[in-house]
C-alpha cells in the first residue's frame, strides 16, 4: 500500500483538477485550521478531506470521531480516510451536495477545497449548503494560498459574509492563510421580518 504522501501526489499527477495542490496541508496549518475547534462544541464537517491532514488535527483537538462527518469525492482518498481514522463519518460525494448530511446545527465546516477553482455555481452552493448545516454562530473555516478572500466576492455579498484571516503560514507549500467566515450578526433590538 502506497503511503499517505505517495498516494496524495499520485492522485494529484492524475487528477491535478480536483487536488490543486502541490503538498498535502503541514501540520502547521492543519494546527491552524482546527485552532478555534471546540471539543465539546458539537458536529464539525470537513469538506475536501484528501488524505486526512486535516482530518488528523481537528481530533487532535479532542474532537470524538462521531461527530467529525468528512466529505471527499475522490474515491482512492476516502477508502484511505476510512482506514485511518476509524469511526470518523467519511461521505464520498461533491461538497456541493453538503445540505443533503444528516446533521444540524454543526459548529464549523473546515474546507480544504479548492474553493477559488470552482465555478461560481458550486461554490455558492457550497456556501449556502454549508449556512445551512451551520448553527447561527457556525464558522467556515477555509485557507488559500492566494493575496484574497478565498471565497468569490459575489457570493460573499450575496451571503453577506464577514470574516477574519490569520497571519500567513510560511511552513507550508505553498505559504498559506486562513480564512473563518461568519453570517452576519443581527444587530440587537433587530426584529425579524
Ligand atoms: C487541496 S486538496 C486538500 C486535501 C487535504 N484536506 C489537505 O489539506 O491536505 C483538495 C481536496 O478536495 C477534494 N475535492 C475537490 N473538489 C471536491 C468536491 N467538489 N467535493 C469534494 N471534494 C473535493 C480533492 O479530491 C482533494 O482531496
């Protein structure tokens, strides 16, 4: 059996589309990613799970595998993720289809997607699949190698979405950010209409 890095890079010699990347996550950013994760927090979804790098960190933050629901449509990748990380909810199919997990009210979606790649299309239903499986306060969680918002504008106007970006991650290849994006936060008083 090819290890985990060997696999990564032979899927992403013969998928470079779907992977985008030129490494697997470090797990300085990984450690990023999962740094607001709260172990007691209720479900987390991760979306573009690869290998698991991700996946590694946010049970490291004490995360019961239960509760993590990992979505990745490559197949060779998710019989690896099912391997190694027993008890973790592996769903092979497109990120764009999140609305359809059986789960509310998750505290964070974490995304190793190749967010910016995609087509407007998917990427807003990414987005509004991922507010829907979100409780109010739910977080986004998703990095980008690149100087902007790794979400498209457009879709970050019609969400109205807020977010905050971390310093930049030098030990990773490339260097990277992250990115925690928010709903709008109704002003007190607000009445709904
Ligand atoms: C840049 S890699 C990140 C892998 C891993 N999370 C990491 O950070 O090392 C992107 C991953 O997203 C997956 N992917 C791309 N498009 C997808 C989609 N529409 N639905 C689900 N997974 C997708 C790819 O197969 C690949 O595993």
């Amino acid at each position: 059996m090819p290890s985990d890095l060997a696999l990564f890079i032979g899927q992403i010699l013969t998928k470079p589309h779907q992977v985008v990347a030129l490494a697997p996550s470090s797990r300085f950013l990984c450690a990023q990613m999962a740094a607001e994760i709260d172990p007691d927090g209720g479900p987390v979804i991760e979306l573009g799970a690869g290998t698991g790098n991700i996946t590694r960190a946010i049970l490291d933050r004490g995360v019961s595998p239960g509760n993590l629901h990992s979505i990745e449509m490559n197949p060779q990748f998710c019989a690896r993720l099912r391997a190694n990380f027993p008890g973790v909810n592996v769903y092979e199919m497109s990120a764009g289809d999140v609305s359809a997990l059986p789960i509310e009210d998750a505290q964070a979606v974490v995304s190793g997607l190749p967010l910016l790649s995609m087509p407007t299309a998917l990427q807003r239903s990414i987005l509004t699949g991922t507010f829907k499986k979100l409780r109010s306060d739910g977080t986004y969680v998703q990095f980008t190698y690149g100087p902007k918002p790794p979400v498209t504008k457009l879709v970050r106007d019609e969400l109205g979405l807020q977010w905050r970006k971390s310093k930049k991650i030098w030990w990773n290849l490339p260097p990277a950010r992250v990115y925690r994006f928010n709903l709008p936060t109704p002003a007190i008083g607000a009445t709904a209409h």
